[in-house]
C-alpha cells in the first residue's frame, strides 16, 4: 500500500480521483497514508551515514545489513521507490 501512496504524490492528482481510479476507498487511503507518514517519520531517525565499497567491474546488487541481523540483497537496477518499501519492511 506504500507504493500507491507514493504513487498517487508522483501523479499529481487529487487523492479523491487517484482512489476512485484504483478502486480503493478515500479512507482506506488516508489510514495508509497515516501509517506510511508515521513510518517515514520514525525511520528517518533509525538512518545511520553509510559508505560504499565500489568493487572492480559493475554493480549487481545492492547488499545492506541491519543492525538487527537482517540482510536485504535487491538487483542494482531496484527503483528508490521499491528501495524504500524493502527498507521499511526491517
């Protein structure tokens, strides 16, 4: 549900025409958007400055490890919007 919220602030359009478009009701949008705002909000705090090790030869996937022990390896071609939902699954 993340991605359509993310979706419809890419579109551009009301959020009354975007939910009527993807069949799903105004307030179940708005309970969503509650949660991935709250989400956002915490998650932001929970980031840590990173490096990139760059190896020779090109980049196949991206490999980032939790502090909680969990590791999440996507293809390097991942769109920051599925980047983002993966992470805010941990």
């Amino acid at each position: 549900m993340y991605l359509l919220i993310e979706e419809c602030y890419a579109s551009g359009k009301t959020k009354k025409n975007f939910c009527e478009e993807k069949g799903i009701s105004l307030h179940k949008f708005y309970y969503w958007r509650r949660k991935y705002k709250t989400n956002q909000n915490s998650s932001e705090k929970r980031f840590i400055p990173v490096s990139i090790r760059q190896q020779a030869g090109s980049v196949r996937e991206i490999k980032m490890h939790f502090p909680n022990g969990v590791m999440l390896e996507l293809p390097a071609g991942t769109s920051l919007v599925q980047l983002r939902a993966m992470i805010s699954l941990v």
